[in-house]
C-alpha cells in the first residue's frame, strides 16, 4: 500500500464523522464513502436541508405592528 503525498490531508466525513481521505484520488470527498455521499444526496433530494420559511400570516403582510421595534 502506498503512502499518500504530504499534500493530502484527512477530514471527518460529514455523513459519518470517520476519517475520510481529501484528495483527489477519493471521487467521494469529502465523504469517506459511496454510501455516506448516498445518504446525503437522498436527504438533500428529500428537503432534509431545507431551510424555514419564516413568513408572516396572511392577513398580516409585515407582521404584527405591536412587535415592530422602532
């Protein structure tokens, strides 16, 4: 097994906080793995990461003009 260059360096894998190898020589950087970059491809598809929409009602286009600070 052959060493890796100086100018690699190991990360945490996002999907599974292990070790994962950033380089090039890894097509799933910075994911350790196949499936960890999987896992996170479905929960990005699915709206896992979205973010709250915070929008005020309705029938109250800027918000209740009792909480507004001046």
């Amino acid at each position: 097994m052959s060493q890796p260059s100086p100018n690699t360096r190991t990360v945490t894998c996002p999907g599974c906080g292990g070790p994962s190898l950033y380089a090039a020589s890894n097509r799933f950087r910075p994911f350790c793995g196949e499936r960890c970059k999987n896992h996170d491809l479905g929960a990005w598809a699915s709206g896992d990461y979205r973010v709250p929409e915070d929008s005020p009602p309705d029938d109250m286009p800027f918000g209740d003009p009792k909480m507004r600070e001046f």
